[in-house]
C-alpha cells in the first residue's frame, strides 16, 4: 500500500478512535457523558470521513477538511473546558440547570425535566485517577495533535511525485 493511501487511513482511523474510546470509557468505565462531550464528538466522525474521501478525491483538500474538523472538536474541547472551570456558562440550554417560569408550579417544572438527568456539563470527568486533566482537556490535546498532523499531510506533497515532475522539466525522466 502506498503512502498516498496509507496516510488517510490513518488519520481516518485515528479521528474514529476518538469517539469509539469515549464510548468504551461509557460502556466499560461506567462514565457518563454531558451534552459538551457528546458535541466534541461528532467533527471526529465527519473527520473520519473526509479522510476517506482523501482516498477518491482531491487528497490535499480533504485531508485539510479532515484537519479542520477535528480542530472544530478541539474548540468545542476550549468551551467545554472554560464551562468546567466555570469561567462562562455553557452555550447548550441542556447544560443548565431548569428555571422556573412565573407562575409555574413544582409539579409542572418536575414534569419538565429529563426523565434521565444528564450529567452537569460544568462537572469535570478525570478519567485517570490524580491527573487533573479532564476528558475535554484530553480531547483538547488530542485534537491539536490530530488536526496539526492532518493539515501537516494535506500542505507535504508526495516527494516522489516532486522528484519525478522535477527530473521530467529537466529534461532527465
């Protein structure tokens, strides 16, 4: 397999690691996931996807597109991580805690909430037990690497397709 296929399978494979190992933390790990952390999900599927695209497509901007995406989830990761510290209120309305209405009965705000309550987005999850870094901070840091290394490979040309081109303007292929 050449590296022109090789490298968006792998950063298609790494973007779908991201999501498939928070849910192993979910399913096998026992946590719970807030609506932050269900958001920092998704760029990493469509990452995934237009890695897969680099395969059928114009490498270059698709592996861009992929870089983009999972940087996208690094700045859901910014948000998440300044809700948790509590520096700003979370921007999704099913973060916040519910509010009474005027006028509005206890019985009728009991019959407004989730019938499962979601875990409190400004709650950190500390997936390893002394490292006072959250899940989102890890995604944070994830994503910053992932994303750097997929704009990285969609900006580097193929040195073997430089070198050929080269030598055939030269007059020597």
């Amino acid at each position: 397999m050449t590296q022109h296929r090789r490298l968006p399978l792998l950063i298609a494979a790494l973007a779908a690691a991201a999501p498939l190992f928070a849910l192993a933390t979910e399913r096998w790990g026992g946590l719970n996931p807030c609506l932050l952390c269900l958001w920092q999900r998704w760029p990493y599927w469509a990452a995934a996807g237009l890695a897969l695209g680099a395969l059928a497509l114009p490498r270059r901007p698709m592996l861009a597109l992929a870089g983009l995406a999972v940087l996208l989830s690094g700045v859901f990761a910014v948000v998440h991580l300044g809700v948790e510290a509590r520096w700003w209120p979370s921007p999704l309305p099913g973060c916040m805690a519910p509010s009474a209405a005027p006028g509005q009965s206890v019985e009728d705000m009991l019959r407004s909430l989730a019938p499962k309550p979601a875990k409190p987005c400004d709650e950190p999850t500390f997936l390893i037990p002394g490292l006072p870094v959250s899940m989102a901070g890890m995604n944070l840091l994830y994503a910053l690497g992932l994303g750097g290394f997929a704009l990285r490979a969609a900006a580097r040309r193929e040195a073997r397709g430089v070198e050929a081109r080269g030598l055939e303007a030269q007059g020597r292929g």
